[in-house]
C-alpha cells in the first residue's frame, strides 16, 4: 500500500498570534507524523505554487486579483472578522491548494493508492468571490475539479465532516449532479447554512446531503449516520474519487465547537470511508486537512488518518472519552428524516 504525503515548510508562514487558525495547528500535525515515524513511511511529496488556471475553475478573476495584491502588502490584513491574510498569503494558499492537487495527480495517475494533504490555510468555507471563516481557496473544490478536467474523473464524492458546515465546497458544487457533497456538522452554528432540507437545485438536486447535528452528539450518532446515509448514498453514487475535507473540531476537546465525537470514533469514520473507497472506486481517496483548534486532538487525528491509509488497525487515543455522564441525543430521528428527503 502506497500513501503519498503532501505538506511544506513554508505552511507556517501563514500566521496570527493568538488566533485559532495559526502556524501551530501544521506544527503539531508535523511533530505527530514524525515521532510515530508514519511520515518517513509514506510517500513525499512537495508542493508547487498551484496555477492560476486551475483555481479559476472555482474562484473569480477579482477575487483572485485581490489576493494577489496582498502578497505585497507588509502587514496582515483581516479579510472578514475571522479571516486574516499576511505577506505572502495568496502564494501559501496556492501552495496549500497545489497540495490538495498534489495528492490527486498522484493517486490518480497511479503513483499511489491513496493520499494524504497535510495543508493550510484550510479552505471549506472559502466562496467563489471572497473568504471565509479562516479560508482563501477552496482546496478540496479545486482538487475535485483538476481531477475531472485533467483525469477525466466523471464522479467525485466529497465527504466534509469537519464541525462547520462546508459552505464554500457546497456553493460551487449545488448545480453540478458530477459532484456528490455530503457534510456533516454541528447545527445551528457557524457558519449557519447547511440546513437539512439543502440539497441542491437544477441538476445539482440530491447531490448535497447535509445532515445537521444539534450539539453533544458524537460517535454513535456520526456512526449511525454514515452507516444509514452515507454507505447508501454512495452505493446509488458509484464515485470514482473520493475526496474528504477533514476537520477534527468535533472532537469533544475542541475550543470552537461543542460536539463530542472521540479520536477513536474518528478513526471509525475514516476507516469507514476507505472502505467505502475500496467498494466503489479502487480505493482512491484523499484526505485533506481542514479545522480543528485542539492541538493534541487535531494530531493524533491525522495520525490515525495516516494509519488508516496504510492499512493499519493502530489507533491514538490518549484523550480518551468526553468528560461527564451526558448520554448522547438519539439521532434516529433526524437521519430518519434524510433518509426520506433523498430517498433512501
């Protein structure tokens, strides 16, 4: 089994003191990859600036002007309340995004079974003409459409279960039926779209499924829900990639969020979606680094997504499970009511 490993030094240049999205969420990643010695196992791969064409493919012209004009700029600018860009920021974006791509190219051209993009700044949130909640280019988005347009992939199943919804991805896919996005995430909360009756319009109808937990869910009902839609959904979807914007801001631990999946039920989830990459399309996924504000959950996180990809059963969990005696919500409710919008 090969893995290849996208990530670059130059991730932590993209920095603001004291905000959530800073230089030692890569760090950490860095630090957990290599004292497990998973990076030394897995093939490396580094980065290129991603052209302009290819993000053009999902981001506009001005948009894009605008975020070059900054590389210039001496001091961090603040995009929205919780979007910051410094010296350079397009040009790291453009590396973060040349990694989601990175990954692609060489899984789909055979280099490799399955990948890894280690990468910020994030990018779910990022929209066609601006950014976004810590996000500038959308990177799952431009990988899934430099997967068609350059491989010829003709379905692409995203998987987002970062905390917050994934509202850039779902924008710039909600008319297209070759772009199955499925999300997950704490509702109502930031950044407050991703209802449960959201599913798509003209040909994109049924193709975005959101399924929308209230806060204090965690494993059972994450696992509930990708055995009753998620597994369903992309049987009826056949993918030939699958692409998973990987947040571990609803683990229990997290600072932003109040979800309360384990590390352990993470790795339930992951290892789901390999095997559902194996059933449906010769075991190509990549997974790619979005959210997540504790440290130590956010490392051990994509440590056990790097020993799921490798074909090893090793789990870290040193965080154990959530605190207290609160039961977890039943779900069933809810995933009955997906169930019946989309036909399952």
């Amino acid at each position: 089994m090969t893995t290849v490993y996208v990530t670059h030094s130059r991730y932590r240049e993209h920095h603001l003191p004291g905000h959530p999205e800073h230089a030692g969420r890569i760090q950490a990643v860095w630090q957990h990859l290599e004292e497990s010695g998973l990076a030394a196992r897995m093939q490396r791969l580094e980065p290129e600036p991603l052209d302009e064409e290819h993000i053009r493919a999902v981001h506009t012209r001005d948009y894009l002007t605008a975020l070059a004009w900054l590389d210039d700029q001496t001091h961090i600018t603040h995009l929205d309340a919780d979007t910051y860009a410094g010296p350079k920021a397009y040009e790291i974006a453009r590396l973060s995004a040349g990694g989601a791509v990175g990954v692609v190219d060489a899984v789909l051209s055979g280099e490799a079974d399955n990948g890894l993009a280690a990468i910020r700044p994030p990018g779910h949130h990022a929209m066609p003409s601006h950014a976004m909640g810590f996000c500038l280019l959308g990177n799952i988005a431009i990988a899934a459409r430099y997967a068609q347009r350059v491989h010829q992939i003709e379905r692409v199943m995203i998987v987002d279960f970062d905390v917050h919804h994934g509202n850039g991805t779902e924008a710039m896919f909600y008319d297209d039926d070759s772009v199955l996005f499925i999300s997950t995430h704490q509702y109502p909360f930031y950044p407050g779209t991703g209802r449960i009756d959201d599913k798509g319009q003209s040909k994109g109808k049924g193709y975005t499924i959101n399924i929308p937990f209230p806060g204090g869910h965690g494993d059972a009902s994450y696992a509930a829900a990708f055995e009753q839609v998620v597994w369903p959904t992309a049987a009826r979807f056949e993918p030939q990639l699958i692409l998973v914007s990987a947040g571990f801001d609803a683990h229990w631990t997290d600072p932003l969020a109040s979800m309360r999946l384990t590390l352990t039920g993470y790795a339930h989830l992951t290892r789901e979606l390999i095997r559902i990459a194996h059933q449906f399309c010769g075991g190509k996924i990549v997974f790619v680094m979005e959210g997540g504000y504790n440290l130590e959950a956010l490392g051990n996180g994509v440590q056990n997504i790097a020993y799921a990809l490798l074909g090893e059963e090793t789990i870290s969990d040193p965080l154990g499970p959530p605190r207290g005696s609160r039961a977890e919500p039943d779900a069933q409710s809810l995933l009955d009511q997906i169930r019946q919008i989309h036909g399952l």
